[in-house]
C-alpha cells in the first residue's frame, strides 16, 4: 500500500514524456519486491536472493527513481533521455545483478562494470573542468585496487575452492596475502580513511544525480562485498581485526574533524560518508550477527539520507551557483520550507530518533563495548563529532546574517519537494521494520 502511495505522489505532478518513465521504475520497484517474498531462499543458483540482496537491491531501484526525478534541470539537452537514462538504467542492471548474485567471479563482473556509467556521468555532466580528474581518480583508484581481488578469485578458482555463497561456511581461507588481495577493493570502494581521496573528488565534481547513486548505493557495494566473502575470510579477519578497527576508527575521526572545517557544502556531506562508512567497517570485521544487523542497518539509512544531503545541496547550487557556506546565510528567512528540510536531513544524519542510524549505532556500540571498550569510546565519539558537523552545516546555512544574493532565492518546487519526501518517507519507516526483523 505505500508503495502505490509513493507512485501516486510521484506521478501527481508528471503529466508529460516522463511520466510513462517514472511508471516504470516504480513498476520495477513494487515487482523487486514481490519477486522477493515469493523466491526460494534456499535456492542455489547464479541468482539468489536473501533479505540483505532485497534491501540493497530496493533501495538501488529506489535512488535511481529519485535520482531521475532531480535531474529535470538538464532535460533541455536534446541527448538527456537517451544517454543520462541509458547509463542510469545500465547502472540499475549492474548494481542489481551485483546484489543478487551468488557467484563470486560474477559479483566481481558486475561490480567493476558499475565504473563505467558513473564515470560517463561525471565525466559528461560533472560541473567544473576538474570534472575530469574527479572521473580519473575514481576509476583509477577502484581499478587499481580490484585488481588484487580478482587475483584471490583466480587463486580460489584455481585451487578448486568453490564460488557460490552458498558453500562460503564450508570453506576457509587463512593466507594473508589472499586476504588483503579481496578487502582491499572493498575497503577502498567502502572507502575507508586511508584510501578515500577520491570520494570528495567524484562528489564535488559529480552531478546531482551521480552524487546521489554514488552515496546512496555504490558505497554500499563495499560493506556487501565484505559481508559476503566474511566467511570466507573468518580466521585472517579475526587476526586482523584490531588493525582493521584502529584505522576505520582513527579514519572516521579525522574525517569528522575534516567535516567541521569544511567551506563546501556538499564536500562536508561526502566526508561524513566516510566517517559513516567507518562504522560499518566496524560492524562487519566483528562479524557477530548483531554487529552485521548494526552494518547494514547504517548503510541502508546513509543510502537514503546522504542520497537526500545531496539533494539538498543541488537544489540550493542550481539556484545560488554555489555550495560555499559563507555564501549561503539566512536562508531560513528567504526559504522557511527548504529550511525544515535542511533541519531534517540533518538531525536525521546524525542519528537522532526515531532514525534507524540511531538503531545501527546503538548496536555497534553494545557489539564493541563487548569486543574492547576503548572501541566503544571511538564510536561515542564519532557519534559525537557527527552531530557537531550535522549542527554546524544547518546552523552555518539556514541562520546568520543574511547574504544579498539571497533575496532572489525562491522556495522549493512541488517536484522537489516529492523527492525530499520520497527520500525521508522510507527512511523513516525503516526504524520499526528494522527493530522487528533484527529483535
């Protein structure tokens, strides 16, 4: 019922060309799920699907509606509905079949071939001419790191050791090599502190729409590579895991801190990214079902409400031309309604309640008071730090003295407005269905 809700407000103010196109991704959206609560679960295959496919692959669907919707502002160029939905559409099939996968070579497939439409789509509609370096850094640096974990999948293959997750408890692997060799691609595409360099980069220079499926869902392809090959790699990652904990940790401060020194909106946004994505590092090399539940938790409630920051700071560049926060004051005077959003997204971002971020911390904060208390206060504090930089961006972009370029600021649109909504509805949502299913 609150899927065809969500269709009816989205389709409340389309009555043209791409209204037929919204029909048909919320069509996929509502299809995705009822595929999902009547598939065999105990089925092995090449495609399988388990509750943390669903979510992950429900929330790609889910973005790249919204991410659709945002990008009104570039439709006038005659090549936007075959090229920008082309490459947002092939993305989809990729992130899908990246989710719903049980082969490991062919997850590795799907995964590498995300890069091409997210470079295309920061190359061709990126803002600045730094556009270009952004897209380079991005590919070159997930290339380079994937390029161990194809090896270990080369090795395992090799040495007759089986693919499919289905077998992953029956199989273990203790060399170090081959373990660093499989997480370094993920840690980097997660990305941790240490191998984050491009994520501002391809932020900043991104479109709104590239910014939104890059924060909302490709990030994620690293927390769900890690879940999913944990098992594989239990004895190295037991080794391993206070090194592993100590750099997430020490990363997720340092880029806090890096957030409330920030000028540039949406740069602060992406560098919150890695300090949550910190956290789900954390969850996952712990590896108890409570600390995985805490993992995936935040990374499904980050896809939303960074996806909606974005949103935000595109709505606020395409009418301003700028994302600096000593150009954008008082906004809460010219527009009162972005400013609720604004205030919104942001309590949300640093987990306040009823927000499932907060259930996720909660629970990496009981998982690792068990583990090591001193990791307990690394995640109280980088609770702390984030809403400081959560209260900082709001304060620093709503209140204040006003800015003469303010006052021809107008107020969001409907279709704005519908995608904030369609980005706070679910996300909201999620805390009671969350607390039922992980109880």
């Amino acid at each position: 019922m609150l899927k065809f809700l969500f269709l009816s407000c989205g389709l409340f103010f389309l009555m043209n060309y791409w209204t037929l196109l919204i029909f048909v991704l919320f069509l996929a959206v509502m299809v995705w799920g009822l595929t999902m609560e009547n598939f065999n679960l105990g089925m092995v295959n090449l495609i399988q699907l388990d509750y943390l496919s669903y979510m992950l692959g429900e929330l790609s669907l889910w973005i790249l509606v919204l991410m659709i919707l945002m990008s009104f502002y570039i439709k006038s160029n005659e090549n936007f509905p075959l090229s920008f939905v082309g490459l947002s559409v092939s993305m989809l099939i990729f992130l899908l079949l990246s989710f719903s996968t049980s082969d490991l070579l062919l997850f590795y497939i799907a995964f590498e071939a995300t890069l091409i439409p997210i470079f295309l789509l920061v190359m061709g509609w990126g803002y600045q001419p730094e556009r270009v370096t952004a897209s380079y850094f991005l590919l070159f640096y997930t290339l380079a790191a994937s390029l161990p974990l194809l090896l270990s999948i080369l090795y395992m293959n090799y040495n007759d050791l089986s693919l499919d997750y289905a077998f992953f408890s029956h199989k273990r692997i203790y060399l170090g090599v081959i373990f660093w060799g499989m997480i370094m691609a993920f840690m980097v595409k997660l990305p941790v502190y240490f191998g984050h360099l491009w994520l501002p980069k391809a932020h900043v220079e991104a479109p709104v729409a590239g910014s939104m499926i890059l924060a909302g869902v490709l990030l994620k392809l690293g927390g769900y590579g890690m879940i999913r090959v944990s098992s594989y790699l239990e004895g190295s990652l037991n080794e391993y895991a206070s090194l592993l904990i100590s750099i997430s940790l020490i990363g997720g401060i340092i880029s806090s801190l890096i957030c409330i020194r920030q000028t540039d909106c949406k740069s602060l946004v992406a560098y919150s990214s890695v300090a949550h994505m910190a956290l789900v590092l954390v969850g996952v090399v712990i590896n108890t079902y409570l600390s995985v539940s805490g993992a995936i938790i935040i990374m499904v409630a980050h896809g939303l409400c960074s996806s909606g920051l974005f949103s935000l700071v595109g709505m606020v560049y395409e009418r301003l031309g700028t994302r600096s926060i000593l150009l954008i004051r008082g906004m809460i005077t010219m527009a009162p309604l972005s400013a609720l959003w604004w205030f919104l997204f942001s309590v949300s971002n640093m987990a306040a309640p009823p927000t499932p971020n907060l259930l996720g911390e909660i629970y990496l904060f009981m998982v690792t008071l068990s583990w090591w208390g001193v990791s307990a206060v690394g995640v109280g504090f980088l609770s702390f730090l984030a809403g400081a930089y959560n209260l900082y961006l709001f304060v620093s972009t709503q209140h204040g003295g006003e800015v003469s370029s303010l006052s021809l600021v107008s107020d969001f649109s409907l279709r704005e407005h519908v995608v904030l909504m369609l980005h706070l509805a679910p996300f909201l949502l999620l805390f009671p269905f969350l607390t039922h299913f992980y109880s």
